[in-house]
C-alpha cells in the first residue's frame, strides 16, 4: 500500500513542471478580459432590476402567506384558536402585501425622478 503511494507522489512530483509549462501568457493572460462583456445595461437600469425582482419576490412570499392563512382557517374545523390564528396570519400578509406595494411606487417614482433629473 506504501509503495503505490510513492509512486502516486513521485509521479506528481515529476509532473508538476510540465504542468507549470503549459500555462503561457497568451492562455491564462490579460488577453481573455477582451472578450468579457460585462453589460450594455446603464446603471439605473440594473438597479431598478434587482429592486423589481426583490420587491416581485417579496410580493409571491406574502400572497403565498395570505393562501395559507385561509387554508389554516378553512380547516380549522371551527377551532376558535386556530381561527384567530389564521386571522393573524392573513393580516399579517396583507399588511406585508401593503408594504411591498408601497415600496416599489415608492422606488419607482425615486428612480424616474432621477432618471429625468440627470438625463
């Protein structure tokens, strides 16, 4: 078992200047970054990107957390606690759901404000 071991590291041992040799500056250089094309978007544009999609993401989140909370009360079997359970949690939605609504008219009025103001 010792024996195939040595081998193993004698033989990476051998190899590791080929290794090395094969890597040239014309492969791995700063030629490669020519070719990268990190976006046409402006900035404004990706900024208002991620917010719609965070924003959309959140929206889904609350509407999911308002169906539960009338699953919870339709099979409450007329259980007073979960009842007021579900209470809690579909108002506890609609009021994220008022939030998320809020906030994006509220980003979206920001960004055109400064779109027209600093175009």
């Amino acid at each position: 078992m010792k024996k195939i071991g040595l081998k193993c590291f004698t033989f990476a041992l051998l190899t590791m200047p080929l290794l090395a040799q094969a890597q040239s500056v014309a492969e791995w250089g700063y030629d490669d970054l020519d070719q990268v094309n990190l976006g046409t978007r402006s900035l404004r544009d990706t900024i208002a990107g991620i917010i719609n999609i965070a924003l959309g993401f959140l929206g889904i989140l609350a509407t999911l957390l308002i169906l539960y909370g009338g699953f919870e009360w339709m099979t409450s079997a007329g259980n007073t606690d979960k009842i007021d359970k579900a209470k809690k949690i579909i108002s506890a939605g609609v009021i994220g759901l008022a939030v998320i609504l809020t906030a994006y008219a509220v980003s979206r009025f920001v960004l055109e404000s400064l779109a027209n103001e600093t175009v």
